[in-house]
C-alpha cells in the first residue's frame, strides 16, 4: 500500500510524463529555436522523471 508521500511522488510522476511526452509530440513542429528550448525543457523533465523515480525506490 502507498503511503501519502508515494502518492504524490506518483502523481508529479505522472506529470511530469504527460508533459514530456506532449513535450515530444509537439517537438516535430517547431522550428529550430524553439526546437532548442524544447530540448532544455525535455531534459528538465527527464531530470525530474529520474529523481521522483529515484525518491519512490528509497525505503
């Protein structure tokens, strides 16, 4: 069972995978510059991905 610190760490998961895969989707249709800070905006959010992931495997 998850406690309420799981919870949230799962629910701004979640989050954050909605927004990196919108994230990816649009990525196709911009030009190059915005291309450029959509990639910064990608890795932010694989950042964030690794560390909410990294926070749910300690005990």
């Amino acid at each position: 069972m998850t406690n309420g610190k799981d919870n949230s760490l799962l629910h701004d998961l979640r989050s954050k995978c909605a927004s990196l895969k919108s994230a990816a989707e649009l990525y196709k249709d911009c030009s190059p510059a915005e291309k450029k800070e959509m990639l910064a905006l990608m890795n932010a959010a694989a950042a964030d991905i690794t560390r909410l992931l990294a926070q749910l495997g300690q005990p």
